[in-house]
C-alpha cells in the first residue's frame, strides 16, 4: 500500500529516505506554492491532486506535514493518519506560533533570511552534525516566498477535530514541538525533533507496528 508523506517544514523527501517499511511504498508529495495569506485547510487541499484515491492508502505527515495531512485527511479517506513529531490538534502548537498569532513579527522578516536559519536549526532540533548538510541541501526544493506564507498558516490554524485512525508518534524531548503524553501513541523516550534522522531504525519499527 502507498503511505502519501508530506515533509516538515522546509525539507523535502529526502527526510523520509532512512525509513523502511517492508510491503509499503512512501510516496513523498511536493510543495505546492504558497500564496499570500493562504490557510493550512487551502494549502492542505492542494496536495490532494497528487494522491491516487482510487486505491487504498495511508497519510503521514512530518512535524508541519503532520498539520497538513490532519487537513487533508478530510477531503480524502486514508486508511490511517500518522503523524511523526507533530500537532494533532491546533492547541498543541508550540507557544512561539502562538505568540506569532498575537505579534506577526514572520511578516518583518526576509525570505532570505528564513532560509539561513533553516540552514542552521540543527542544533535546536537536535538534528546530528553529520546530516545538517543533507537539511540545508533540501532548500534548493522549496518554493519561492514560502516560509513567510506558511508561517501564517501555521500560526491561523484552528482545529479541534482529529481524524479518525489517526496516530502520532513523538519523542519526549522534542524542543520544538512540546511532547503531550495524552495525545502521543506512540512516546520514544529521548526522541527529539530531528528523530526521524537520528532514530530511524526505530521509527520504523513502531510504522511496522502500526501497518502490519
């Protein structure tokens, strides 16, 4: 069966590439361009033409992929919904999108100078020396204009409803987006942001866990 992955924020699907799912194929959907002032539900619905519903299938979205594929799994029927080091609710947002809601300083700062410290987050989500260079080659992929645009997004979304079979795997030391026990099925202990790098092997052992 085809698991239809959305990346996080400014990567693209090259972070799912240490995955191993045996009987599956993850298919990597790619970025759409953001327009100004766009919602996460809009932005969710164009990845739509990309996925195959006349088959079965099954979401997974990484951190603010996860967002997007809580959206998009209302317009569409995945077989399941994961989520890897993400939000199923709008309330489990980080508090800084919160304070951006309040104060939009995103809209202050340059595109250029979202992209350097893209280049330069790993430390904060606690991605390894050894794979920040593969983060910072995954820009090229990005669309024009589009951190400010789905920072927006990600600070205006509203949403209490989670889909049904919809299952999130989070470390408890994420320092990005904070570990919340009750909405976590699948905890793994030290697990920080980047753990999809750093913790392959076992992230893939709880996918296998959950598909099989």
């Amino acid at each position: 069966m085809k698991i239809y992955a959305i990346p996080g924020l400014g990567t693209n699907g090259e972070v799912f590439s240490r995955l191993k799912v045996q009987g599956h194929e993850i298919v990597s959907l790619h970025w759409p361009r953001p327009t100004k002032g766009i919602t996460l539900e809009h932005y969710a619905s164009l990845f739509k033409e990309q996925i195959n519903t006349k088959e079965p299938f099954i979401l997974m979205g990484l951190s603010f992929g996860g967002m997007l594929v809580v959206e998009l799994s209302k317009l569409v029927s995945p077989r399941k919904t994961i989520l890897i080091s993400s939000c199923k609710t709008s309330a489990d947002l980080p508090g800084i999108v919160k304070f951006i809601r309040v104060i939009p300083i995103h809209k202050l700062i340059p595109e250029k100078l979202f992209r350097f410290f893209q280049c330069y987050c790993g430390a904060i989500i606690g991605l390894e020396k050894e794979f920040r260079f593969e983060l910072r080659e995954m820009l090229v992929d990005i669309p024009s204009h589009y951190f400010r645009n789905v920072i927006h997004s990600i600070a205006h979304w509203e949403n209490d409803e989670i889909p049904e079979n919809c299952i999130l795997i989070h470390g408890t030391s994420d320092n990005l987006v904070p570990f919340n026990k009750e909405r976590t099925d699948y905890p793994m202990e030290g697990g920080e942001h980047a753990m999809i790098f750093s913790k392959a092997e076992e992230v893939s052992n709880i996918l296998e866990k959950i598909l099989n």
